[in-house]
C-alpha cells in the first residue's frame, strides 16, 4: 500500500489524477490538497512514498512542496504534473529533487504507463522534457571543461551502452529491445549504473554521459 500526496489546485484535475493514480495503484492511500499550505501540513503529519505536484498553486509554487518532501522524507519521490514545459519551471523543480516531469497534456494512458514504470526505477519524464534536459545538460558540458580532480567512473561497455540510451530518452523496455535484453536485465544495469556514477536521476545520468563523452561515439 501507498500514502501518495496529490496536490492540484483545480478541481476537475485533480479528480482525473486521482482515477489515474488508483488506476496505477490501485491499494493507495491518497491526501488532496489544493495549496501548498495544505499540502506541507500534510507533509509534517503523514509519511508518502509518493506525491504528485502540480507547479502553480495560488499560494506559491509546487517546487516549495517538492524540496520540502525531500528534505523531511528522503525516501519519497516527487513527480510534477504541469502545463509548463519550459525551462523556467523545469529545472528548478529538478534541482529541488522531482524524480520525474510529466505534462498534462499528455495521453492519461501514457501518464499512466509511465508512473508504473516507477516501480523499476525509471524516472517519468514526457519525451519532449527527456530531450530538453539531454539538450540543456549537453550545452552546458561544452561551456565547462572536466574537473581535473574529478576521478573516472569504471563502467563496463554494456553499462556505458545503456547510460547513452538511458540519457538518449529511451525507456527501459525500448533499450530492451534494443541491445536485445528482457527489461529487468536493463532495469538492474540502470540501478547498477546510477549506483557507481552517484546520481538518482535521469537528468543526472544525461550530464554523466555527455561529461563521458558517450554522445560522440
């Protein structure tokens, strides 16, 4: 059983998600709140193993009630589920510690499809937001050379083919196919993968693989 947080200010949204998310997980215990008030009330008084939060709020922004979560419960995930696509909105949330990004205007079934994919440790990331992060993260690599203290990572060659698809967007089913693998082959790289490069997101995996040089092979 889940405690999942869902905070959506309107109404009619919020009632769709949560249909969603029974749809997903189906045992889950679910507190709605509509403002970030309520929801970091909630956040002193329930443990979550997951919360879904929107970005605009009339009392302030999500990214307040995502950094909160992670920092009173590291062992909790926080996915945004917004209209904004832009940069603005997108890395601040990351780098207060959203395990995914997910847009509204998506397919319901492929939000759905990507939050069960959360039970294999893939972040949900819409595809147009995995290819912004791999974008901004591969500009950003160019402007700043390497840390000449910053040690190298071992990773095997299979390892490094599936970072660069992880980084690529690629779902795990997708890198699956690929390199000809079941998905909890890929699934156990990927954890295997994050665990030597110390990141727990796809974001910092993207940064990892182009500070790796992989995209120029």
């Amino acid at each position: 059983m889940k405690n999942i947080l869902l905070l959506e200010d309107l109404p009619d949204i919020r009632r769709w998600l949560k249909t969603l998310v029974l749809q997903v997980f189906p045992d889950s215990v679910i507190s709605e709140a509509a403002r970030v008030h309520d929801a970091l009330d909630l956040i002193a008084a329930v443990k979550f193993d997951l919360a879904l939060v929107d970005l605009g709020l009339p009392d302030g922004s999500g990214v307040d009630v995502v950094a909160a979560l992670r920092e009173a419960q590291p062992e909790a995930q926080s996915v945004v589920v917004t209209i904004h696509d832009d940069d603005d909105h997108l890395f601040p949330a990351l780098q207060a510690g959203a395990f995914g990004y997910l847009l509204k205007e998506q397919a319901r079934e492929l939000i759905a499809e990507q939050l069960n994919r959360m039970s294999q440790g893939e972040p949900p990331l819409s595809p147009s937001i995995a290819r912004r992060v791999i974008a901004h993260f591969a500009a950003n690599s160019r402007r700043q050379a390497r840390p000449q203290n910053m040690p190298a990572v071992a990773l095997t060659e299979r390892e490094n083919e599936v970072l660069l698809r992880v980084a690529k967007g690629f779902t795990l089913p997708e890198i699956g196919v690929q390199l000809s693998l079941s998905r909890h082959t890929i699934a156990d790289y990927v954890k295997q993968i994050y665990r030597k490069l110390n990141v727990s997101s796809r974001a910092e995996a993207a940064l990892e693989a182009q500070r790796l040089g992989l995209f120029r092979r």
